[in-house]
C-alpha cells in the first residue's frame, strides 16, 4: 500500500513539473518582427515590467469581418535592452523574440487576446535599428 501511494505522489509531482516547464519554461518559438515601435512604458502592480507595441507593415482581419493595423505586443525582460528599446520609439526597429506558451507575472503581460498568436512575447536582443519610412499613399 505504501508502494502505491509514493508511486501516485511521485507521479503527480513528475506531472506537475512536467506541465510547469512545458506551459512556463519551455519556449514555444523564436524569430524576428519589423515595424514602427509604436509605444514603450514600464508598468505593473506588483511586477513592475517594460511592455511595447510595435506597428508591423500590413492589414489583418478581426472578428467580425473589420480590418485592423497588424500591431505586436510584447514585454522586455533585460533593463539595459528596455532602455535601448525606449530610445528607438518613432523608428523602425527589427528585434528578436521568444515566444512562450502561458505567461508568468513577473516576465510581462500576457497579450493573448491582443497578437495575432496566443501567448507571452519576450524581446532578448535588437537586430537593427532604423529611421522609419511610411507610405503616405495607398
């Protein structure tokens, strides 16, 4: 009976750190987004954490058959990248990502409803940096 019940525990702790590292550690994917860094602020209220939005080139559709500007939103992690970062607003700025399945507070805000891809955007470095251009013509 013992036996029974130290294999059942050791499962359930397995399991639960299993989940845990799949949902919360284990990135989903990586790459890279271009566009105007729109907005760039440090928020929270216990987990102060530096959250963007970037306006990428294109249209997307939303529900409901209306059409809407393709924004990125994400959360910054490093304080000297944040700083770059809040230097580069107005410009076209092209950074790298890591993306993870569920969010943890203390790593940003969860923009679930907000990008086009469920999950928690994390920006680790800056692959370059530029003036933006944009089209005033259709």
């Amino acid at each position: 009976m013992r036996k029974v019940i130290f294999l059942s525990i050791l499962f359930l702790l397995l399991f639960g750190a299993g989940y845990i590292y799949w949902f919360y550690y284990n990135s989903f994917s990586d790459g890279t987004r271009d566009g105007v860094l729109y907005k760039f602020s440090r928020k929270g209220n216990i987990f102060k954490t530096y959250e963007g939005e970037m306006v990428q080139p294109g249209l997307r559709s939303v529900q409901g058959g209306a059409i809407n500007t393709n924004n990125f939103f994400f959360s910054v992690s490093d304080v000297k990248l944040a700083d770059t970062l809040d230097k580069c607003i107005g410009k076209s700025v092209k950074v790298h990502y890591i993306q993870y399945r569920k969010s943890l507070p203390w790593r940003g805000e969860n923009y679930n409803g907000k990008n086009q891809e469920n999950g928690q955007y994390i920006i680790d470095r800056i692959e370059n940096v530029s003036e933006a251009h944009l089209n005033s013509g259709f």
